[in-house]
C-alpha cells in the first residue's frame, strides 16, 4: 500500500530547509507527507528511513554550506531514538568542529529523533 495523491500531484522528492534567524547551523524542515521515500517504508507505519535522513537531508545540507566536503567517509555515534513521520516539522542542526567532521542533530520540539557524526 502506498500514499495515494490526488491526480496531477507529483511524490515530494525532497526538503526545503530554511535557516533559523540568528541561529547559525540550524534548519527548519516540514517532512512533506507525499515524499517518495515513505512508499513502502512501512505500510501503515510511515517513517523516514535512517539512510534517507544521513543522504538527502543531512548529507546535502553539509554539501550547501560546506561544498569543499565532497565525499563521507566514516559516520560515528550515529543514533536513531525516535522515528520521524509524514508531516513532522523537525529541526536539523549542523555543527563543525574540525575541518573534516560534522556533528548532527534533528529534533522534532524536545524530542531528540537522531544524531551522529559524519567523517569527511
């Protein structure tokens, strides 16, 4: 079973991060509901798999800000607390603390749903 759109309306394929005002690092994100990556992932139990967050959402933000960081090549402390549904408004913070490491987090309100550091 798969999300059913209304006809003419295309599968979100991505994210639109908006930067917070005054917070540098840190990104609104709205988890449109009609995204490509929940078809099948699970049926009735939409989430946003593990690996979609770290590639499409975490990995290209870094890529925007950071462009000379190109390629990731070890991901440490990586943690997965609670799942990130259709719909949910999160908020994605980036933190570089040494030339070629980025430390992550995506938080919906107080709740922690992952985090992590990625090796350049």
């Amino acid at each position: 079973m798969s999300l059913a759109l209304p006809e003419g309306i295309r599968p979100a394929r991505s994210f639109e991060p908006r930067a917070r005002p005054g917070q540098p690092g840190a990104f609104d994100v709205h988890v449109p509901a009609e995204l490509a990556y929940f078809d099948g992932h699970f049926d009735g139990h939409a989430i946003l798999a593990g690996i979609v967050q770290l590639e499409v959402l975490i990995a290209q933000q870094v890529s925007a800000i950071w462009p000379e960081l190109t390629r990731i090549r070890r991901v440490t402390r990586l943690r997965f607390r609670v799942p990130i549904r259709p719909g949910d408004d999160i908020v994605l913070e980036l933190l570089r603390p040494k030339p070629a490491r980025v430390d992550f987090a995506i938080r919906r309100g107080t709740e922690a749903c992952s985090s992590g550091t990625l090796h350049f």
